[in-house]
C-alpha cells in the first residue's frame, strides 16, 4: 500500500490519443493522478468535468491531471469527445497502473463481492513524491479539495 512522503511509481500507458505517456515526462511538475472506474458512468463524468472546470488552476500551480480507468482508449476519446472533457485520459486495459497504485480493490455492491477499481487521488509533487492520497472519494467537491491541498503545498 502506497503511502504520503514515498516515491511515486513510474509507470507507462497509452493516452486517449494512443500517445504512451509515463511520470517521468512531467519531471518537474506536479501530477494529480486521479483513478476512477468506468468511463460515462455519473461519477466519474462529474469528476472528469470537474477537473476539466479548474484545469486553468492546476496548470497555474504547475500540476498536470491525470484520469486513470481500464477502459479503452477508444472508449476515452468518445467520454472526451461526448463531455467536452480538458483532462487527459490514460488507459490501463491490463490493469498494471491499478495494481502498481493498489487502486484495484475487492468491491461489494449489494451483497455481490468483484474486483474494481476504488476511487483514489493521488497528488505528486515535482520530484515525484506523493505528498497526499485520497482514498475512496466522494466526489461532490473533490476536484477543488485537490486544488486546495496543492494550494497549500
């Protein structure tokens, strides 16, 4: 389990674009690595466009956001696309960032147990070290929770 004031583990994936993207292309900033579990679900399209709506205010805090899902990167480009999203999307089909970040978890939903992917923030700093995590996040509010903490950093 990941834990505040440890290196954050670099990993690689393709974004909406199929471009591959790792944490050591943003040495130097800092990184909101946001994980959710289904494109286009309620949720996590609030989350997204609420990250899209304050993407002008991280960018001023040098922060670059990062959405995290195993959905496809044909699925992102349509949840882009449909939501006028701003945040750049990763996919993770294999589910190796979810592992590596310990986001994928065993879920209940009505008394039926399945593994997926819980809902957790990472927050980066410039040198590639998680200075906050949330965990199981609400999302109502969250986004600007996120701005706030790296406000203050």
């Amino acid at each position: 389990m990941l834990e505040v004031g440890q290196k954050a583990p670099d990993f690689t994936a393709p974004d909406e674009t199929g471009q591959t993207v790792s944490l050591v292309d943003f040495a130097g900033k800092n990184v909101v690595l946001y994980f959710y579990p289904k494109d286009s679900t309620p949720g996590c399209t609030t989350e997204a466009k609420d990250f899209s709506a304050l993407k002008d205010q991280f960018e001023a805090q040098n922060a670059v956001i990062l959405g995290v899902s195993k959905d496809s990167i044909k699925r992102h480009q349509n949840f882009i696309a449909k939501q006028d999203l701003k945040v750049k999307l990763l996919s993770d089909e294999q589910g190796t960032l979810c592992e590596d970040y310990g986001v994928w978890v065993l879920k209940k939903l009505y008394g039926r147990e399945y593994m997926g992917i819980e809902r957790t923030t990472f927050l980066i700093d410039a040198d590639g070290i998680i200075r906050n995590i949330w965990r199981k996040v609400k999302v109502k509010g969250h986004a600007q929770e996120v701005l706030d903490t790296l406000k203050a950093l």
